[in-house]
C-alpha cells in the first residue's frame, strides 16, 4: 500500500429536520397494521406528503411532558437505508430473546442474520428531499400549497432469522427500533417485537461458529481419527473439515434435519500459518454430521485412495522458502493522490463527478448500492436505480464421481457473502487515496461483530477516455478516463471472490466480479486419470466447474418514487433480405422487440447477433425525441452444462436464462428463495414468480442478470488460481442530451459536463526503482 494511503475520516453532521417557518410539520407519523412493508402497499405518495389545505392546522413542533418540561423532537441521525448500526443490531437481538417464552427458548436462539428492513421508496424518498443532505425536494411530486413533512421518519425496523437449536425451528421477526433506543444506555433492550413466524420446512443458511464445531466433532471422531490414521496422519492438527451444506439430491436430505457433509483435506506442516491444505485432499471417507447436536451420524471409510505427495511449489507463500523463487524483475508501482479524491462523502452518501448513490452492506448479499442517480446539466438529478446488488451465486461442479458430483454451493444463500468478507485491515487490494466502510453482523450466539474496512471506495486511472488526431494539422486531443470503485471481497471455503462496481465518466455503471483463491480438487490413485478434470501434479486433479452470479438491478431510469413508467426492450441486429433494399448484401439493421410479459422476458445471451437490452422511460424523451434509457450490454457468458434432471437445477431453476424481468415487489429478493439450504421444492423463487405473467409494458421493473463462467483448470493454475474476471456494463442510451464520451469531447469546459461537476484532481503513478 502506498505511504499516501489512509482511512478517510468524515462526520456525519446531519441537520435537523426542517422548521415549521419554511414547511409545515406533522409532529407524528401514523402507520398502518405492521406488516414486513413499513408502507403498506396501497399507501400512495399523497397519504404521506398531503396538500396544505387538506388537513388541519399540525400540532406544535414541542411536546410537554407531566412536569410541563418542552422536548424536541430528536433530529435523525440514521438515513433509512443505512445499514444497522453495531447498537441497533444489539437492540433487536436483545428484544428477540426477551420475548421468548421460556428460558429454554431463549438460551436456543441462534441468530443467523438480523438486517435492516428496507423502508417503502416514498419513504427514501422523503428522507432524501428533507432530511438528509444534499436535500431534494424535487424527488416529491408537486402539490398544491406545497408538501406536509412529518417531524420525523418512520421508525427504522431490523429483520431477525433465528434459529432453535432446541426444536429445529426457523422463523422471522421483525423488530421496531427508534434513534433513542439505539443510541440511549449502550442500546439495550427496548425494541418493539412487531411479529413473528415460524417458516416450516426450511433450514436457515450455516454460520462460521457452526463450522468450526463441526469440525471438532469430527477430529474427535474416533472412526475417523482411525480412518486417517490408515492414512498416515496422527496429528489432527495437520487436519483440515470443511462442512460443506448438504444441498439436495434426495429425501434424505430433507431439512427436517440440519446436515452437513463436510470435505476433508491435510496439511503437511502444523507450523506453517499459510499452508496451503488444499493441495492434499483426503478421498474415500463418506461423513454426515447432525449440525443440529453436533454428532456424527453417518460415518463409511469407503475408498482407501493415498494422500497426494507434498508438493514444493504447493503454498501461496513466499517462494523462496517454499521451494521456488520469486521474481524481481518488478519494481514498485505506486498510486499518489497528493491533493486528495475527487469523491465527497456524508456518512454512507458518495458523490463524484456527476454521479451519486448511497452504500449499503448485507449479511447475505454483502455490498448493496441505492438511489444511484446521475446529475444532468439542466435536467438536474435524473435517477438510474433504486438498488444494485448480487443477490446469489451457485457453484456448480462436472464431475459425477464421488464428493464433487454435491458440491454446488449456493455461496450467498447458504453462507452469505457479507458475512465471509475480507477486513482490507488485514491486506488491502486498493491503490491510491481509500474511503473505507466498516461492517456490522451478528454471530450465532446473538453478539456483534464488526468487519472493520469491509468496503473500500476508490478513484482509478482507466486509460484513454476521448482521443482523436486531425490528421491535416497534426493536433491530438486526449481525455484520460477516470472511473470510481466500490468494492469488496470475500473468501468462501477455498475461493476468493471480488465484487466491484464501477462508475464511469461518460456514464457507464460496471458490475465485475473477480474470482480466484485456491482450487477445490480431488485426490487420483496412482496411475489414474481423470476425464472429469485436470491433472495437476501427481495423485492431483482439479474437477471442472461453473460459477454463476446473479445481479438484480431495481430500476428507476428516470422515475421518481412511486412512478412506474419503466420497459424492457430486446435489440438483435438483423441482416437485410437480399432485394431492393440490399443490392449490394452489404445492409444490417438493429431490431427491437418489447418484452410485454415475464414469460416473453425469460431471455438468453446471444453474441451472434450483439443482442442486448434496453430499460426505457415511457415518458421521457431526449433532444432527438428518442425514450431515454440504460442498456444492458452482457459480457462472456455461458449457461449451465447441465442435463435438464440434474439435481442441482432443482434449487436453482433461475440458472436456465440469462436475463429475466420481473415487476418489482418488495418480498421477491432472492432468485432461489430465501432458504435454499436442503431446499426440496422444485423451482422456489424467481421460476416461480414469473408464472404469473405479470405485465412489463409500464411496470417498475427488476432485471435478474444470471452471468457465469466456466472453469477447466490448468496446469498453470496450479497451486493458486489467477484472476479471471466477467462482468456486465449498463450503459446510457438516449439518456443525455449528447452523449458525454462520444458526440463531445469529455473535458470539463464542456457545457455538457460542467455543470455540477466535481474537479478531478490529479492521480500519479509513479515507478520507483527496486534499491
């Protein structure tokens, strides 16, 4: 990391909500039933910001108390899709296990995720136009006599899935929360259970504290110390389990039970702390673990197949003494920002460039970006999406033999990325000036923890943005590109995986994910090969397998809240019939067919005809009268090589398309379901929503881009994985005026790009000579 590096600080000076003088102010806010939508979902924007003259005069902006004391009302202090604070995570947990019903109930809770419950986009809305700067009144619509604004927001609610290790049970609690009870006495108790549920039939996602028990179970295991010990391995030290879900093949894995089926691997070296144990996966042995009480109740040493040899160039470590040589070749390459980022920040609100958005952080899905918005000369804050996210992955492998034909992970669903995120504390993957976001979840046992720099927020150099010679005089112009990074990292089991978003210049939002780590492989007999893989060292091979992502994109390209004036267009380029329109069979020609449906949007990639997708307003037009929109233009991309019976598409029917389109409701978040952990249900989630062939023609509309890529390792690959990377790019399309990249050149005395715009300042990579 360079010396110029360094955690950005900042304070949240939140004002206070606005004074009687300049808007009159409703002192309470009143709510329906409670339900899982803070608004329920007939409520319209005018039951929360009502003209003037139709209600009656609002009560003062003081209440007394008995001793006649006058209180204000608190000023807000969280945006309502910040993230749960550390005390408010405490707060809901506390409330949860007191409102258990015995003792024994209580000490059974075991809480595997408590998040924010997302509020109705009428009320983001209202936060963003009054409460919290920058303030956008523009974001509500105009009434007559001007709005009502309430003295505060909605209360913020947390979302609880607990898990009865005593009965087996999940369910789902919501909790009400408030600033005061947050904030007030370290954030003990005092929440407001507003309901709760039993989900029958599910098992909730594993946490880490279960997984390392796990695998004391098993090294205590006396079949399976005997086992190993045929094996030549004594030191269970040296003993690697991970307990990987069971997912669901057949009835046995019903979740009437909570099971795992953990993989086993060994290390050579009890005193290296970056041994690479991996490389020695142990084959043949057959365990079920009840993670419910922790016991082994399946246990079959089938196979008596060899450790691999230690290998020399086995460790990610340094080579020298590992058995190789690093190179040193390389000298250093460092990022210097000596005037600082072109970004600003308030609390969780970015603003860089045209561009502004909010951060937001989840157990399951871990970085989520709201309200992204793009700041558009005359036409000021024009929305693009209301939230950006990865909402599930699946890994699934290729190879029918014995343990690989069950390893496909749903790494979101049954583990949560956010909850595996990397703290950069401990190694930062950035370069140049950092704004770091901090994380907070709870454990299994209802405590909380904290991922201290979780996200990282950065400015990159991007090459060449603009350039063109004029070949008469000889005189060049050239614009650098510059692009701002969110992103964060993760490890699950043997992988890495980073998630980045990019925002562009010239109006481009780029989602990219990296993977790498160390390869998931299994052992050979001597002699054996394997067609299903590669060999990569000796007794080694390393099985085939995709990954495939899931990005849900809520969008909103220029709605406010609570308009639903968005489509989905197809575009194919198409060759001319040879005629008259054809002489020369030279013609080609972009065709567009809207998707009126959820069943017509059920959508694959197709690069032999540049196929792509555009999400259009119906109401607004450019300076060409063409609808303005945003495209999503796919990168690589591949399906899952598959039978149509296999058992994995079970759970995960969402992986048959690339794309589909789905009306926005508040409930469908998860493309398998909520709990695809031994999930038996044939096609939950998004295959199932899509039945009912809801309408798109003007809809407010999610998009569900399925991107994956196909993984035959090499023997370069070995002993780590480089970075491969695929993605996806939404670009603009009839959304500016003029395009910023391409009808003008991008420089700041541009009329086009001056306005609002945030000077760049100047980023320097600078090569310093290895001494």
């Amino acid at each position: 990391m360079a010396s110029t590096q360094e955690k950005a600080t900042h304070k949240n000076n939140t004002p206070s909500p606005p004074s009687s003088s300049s808007a009159q102010v409703l002192q309470n806010w009143s709510l329906a039933a409670p339900s899982e939508d803070p608004i329920p979902k007939a409520a319209s924007m005018a039951a929360l910001i009502r003209p003037a003259e139709t209600i009656a005069d609002p009560p003062a902006t003081k209440t007394t108390t008995s001793k006649g004391i006058s209180i204000m009302p608190r000023a807000q202090t969280s945006h309502p899709l910040d993230p749960l604070s550390a005390a408010e995570i405490s707060v809901a947990v506390a409330t949860v296990r007191a409102a258990g019903a015995t003792p024994e109930v209580r000490d059974s809770m075991r809480f595997i995720e408590v998040v924010l419950v997302e509020p109705d986009k009428h009320v983001v809305a209202l936060a963003d136009a009054y409460f919290f700067p920058p303030f956008q009144p523009s974001l509500l619509p105009r009434t007559k006599g001007g709005p009502v604004i309430p003295s505060k927001l909605p209360p913020r609610k947390a979302r609880l899935v607990v898990y009865n290790k005593r009965s087996n049970e999940t369910s789902i609690w919501l909790v009400e929360l408030s600033e005061v009870h947050a904030a007030t006495r370290g954030g003990h108790h005092r929440g407001k259970v507003i309901s709760s549920k039993v989900v029958p039939n599910v098992q909730p996602p594993m946490d880490a504290m279960e997984y390392a028990e796990c695998e004391a179970v098993v090294k205590d295991f006396p079949p399976f110390r005997e086992a190993m010990k045929k094996r030549g391995i004594e030191d269970m030290d040296l003993v690697m389990v991970d307990p990987w879900c069971a997912g669901y093949h057949s009835n046995v894995d019903a979740p009437s039970r909570r099971l795992a089926k953990p993989l086993i691997f060994c290390r050579t070296e009890s005193d290296c702390p970056m041994e690479n144990g991996y490389a020695r996966p142990v084959e043949g042995i057959h365990v079920l673990v009840d993670m419910q009480n922790m016991v082994v109740i399946e246990f079959e040493d089938r196979k008596l197949v060899p450790l691999p040899p230690a290998d020399p160039l086995r460790n990610y470590t340094a080579g020298e003494t590992r058995g190789g040589v690093d190179r040193s070749d390389v000298k250093p390459l460092q990022i210097i920002q000596t005037e600082g980022p072109s970004f600003r920040i308030n609390g969780n609100f970015i603003a860089w460039q045209k561009w502004n958005f909010r951060i937001g952080f989840t157990p399951r899905e871990g970085l989520v970006i709201y309200s992204v918005a793009y700041i558009d000369g005359s036409r000021g804050r024009r929305p693009v999406a209301h939230r950006l996210s990865f909402v599930e992955m699946v890994v699934p492998y290729g190879d029918p033999n014995d343990p690989h034909y069950r390893k496909n992970a749903f790494d979101a669903g049954e583990d949560g990325l956010g909850k595996n995120a990397h703290s950069l504390k401990k190694g930062c993957d950035c370069l140049g000036y950092i704004k770091y976001f901090d994380a907070h979840f709870t454990n299994f046992t209802g405590g909380v923890e904290t991922i201290e720099n979780c996200v990282c927020l950065h400015e990159e150099d991007h090459g060449i943005l603009w350039k063109h010679q004029d070949w008469r005089t000889g005189l060049a112009e050239v614009r650098r590109s510059r692009r701002l990074t969110v992103s964060f990292v993760c490890t699950v089991a043997n992988y890495e995986y980073g998630f980045f978003w990019h925002f562009y210049q010239d109006g481009k939002i780029e989602a990219e994910v990296k993977l790498t780590g160390i390869l998931s492989l299994g052992a050979l007999q001597p002699g054996e090969t394997r067609k299903y893989g590669t060999t990569i060292a000796p007794g080694l091979y390393a099985p085939v397998h995709q990954h495939f992502f899931v990005a849900r994109m809520d969008m909103a390209v220029d709605c406010k809240p609570g308009e639903a004036f968005n489509q989905v267009v197809e575009v194919n380029l198409k060759v001319e019939e040879p005629g008259k329109d054809n002489v020369h069979n030279n013609a080609f020609y972009a065709e567009e067919e809207l998707l009126r449906s959820e069943l017509q949007a059920m959508r694959d990639c197709n690069p032999l005809t540049a196929r792509h997708w555009i999400v259009r307003n119906t109401r607004n037009v450019n300076r060409t009268g063409q609808l303005t929109g945003f495209k999503l233009v796919p990168g690589s991309n591949c399906l899952p090589l598959a039978g149509s019976e296999a058992k994995f598409l079970r759970r995960a029917a969402f992986l048959k398309h690339n794309l589909w389109v789905t009306p926005y409701a508040h409930d469908e978040m998860y493309p398998g379901g909520e709990f695809p952990n031994q999930n038996p249900r044939v096609g939950e989630g998004l295959a199932t929503w899509v039945k009912q062939n809801r309408s798109l023609e003007e809809a407010d509309v999610v998009l569900w881009y399925v991107f994956g890529v196909i993984h035959i390792p090499r023997l370069e690959d070995w002993p780590v994985m480089p970075v491969d990377r695929i993605g996806f790019m939404l670009m603009p399309h009839g959304f500016f005026n003029c395009s910023p990249a391409v009808d003008v050149p991008p420089s700041t005395t541009d009329l086009e790009l001056k306005d609002n715009d945030i000077a760049t300042k100047p980023i320097q990579n600078v090569i310093i000579a290895k001494l």
